[in-house]
C-alpha cells in the first residue's frame, strides 16, 4: 500500500466560518490555523498547502482569559534606531480587535511560504456581517 500524496492542483477549497463571540481568542485562532493549514482533512500532505478559506466574524468580541488584556503587550519595530512601538491589548482589542486575531492565527502558522499563503486566505470582521456570502461558507462549532 503506498501513501497518497495531495497534489496542489487537485485541492479543493472551501469556505468556513468562525463565530469568535465569547470564545477565547486564541482558540477561535487555534482553530482557524488548522483550518487554514488543512490538518482537518483526511489528505493532509505536510508539503503542500491543502487548506481552507476561513472567515472569523465577531473579533471584537472574543475575550482573553485571566490578566492577559492588561499585560499582554504588542511589539512591532520600525527597523530604525529606537524605532520599537509597544500597544497593549486591551487598546489593541478595542481600536483593531481584526489585528489582534490575525496576529495570533499567523503565529500559529508555519514561519514559511505555505504559512504565508495560507494566511491570504483568513478574513476577519469585526461584527457578525461580512461580504463572502457568495461563496456560501459553512459555519463551524468548535
């Protein structure tokens, strides 16, 4: 018996939902991560980028649990000499809470090119509306 191998032409893609509303942020990211690197499906093939769209509604209302809205704290740098700028995530969580989740599903992802094309594939909205609704995506409990 031989094992099979997904074939990046082959791959067919749907679309999924995440309701984030009550949920702690990083297992609604947890959750899309798998979604977006397609560790859900029976072929999953390490190599190749077999994953989903998946569409995170209600990013303002996701809650991080214990001490972590007032101590956590979100560093960028600006590549210039004293260019490091902090934000704390209780700011963070009520001026760009879609930030926020996208921060925490791209570092569950792989640091290569199938994790940074998978992450083309996530969007988040801030409120229960979003504009896929051509696409015809399938909501997800988790």
């Amino acid at each position: 018996m031989t094992t099979f191998m997904a074939k990046p032409e082959t791959v067919e893609r749907k679309w999924y939902t995440l309701d984030a509303a009550g949920k702690p942020l990083g297992k609604t990211a947890a959750a899309a991560a798998n979604i977006l690197r397609g560790k859900h499906r029976p072929e999953f093939t390490p190599h190749v980028d077999c994953g989903e769209f998946v569409i995170i509604i209600n990013a303002d209302k996701a809650v991080l649990t214990g001490k972590k809205l007032d101590q956590k704290i979100y560093y960028r740098h600006s590549g210039y000499v004293g260019g490091l700028k902090s934000v704390g995530y209780r700011e963070l969580m009520s001026k760009r809470p879609e930030l926020a989740m996208t921060l925490a599903v791209r570092g569950m992802l792989p640091k290569n090119t199938i994790g940074r094309n998978s992450l083309t594939r996530l969007k988040v909205f801030r409120g229960a509306t979003h504009n896929h609704q051509a696409q015809q995506p399938q909501a997800l409990e988790f």
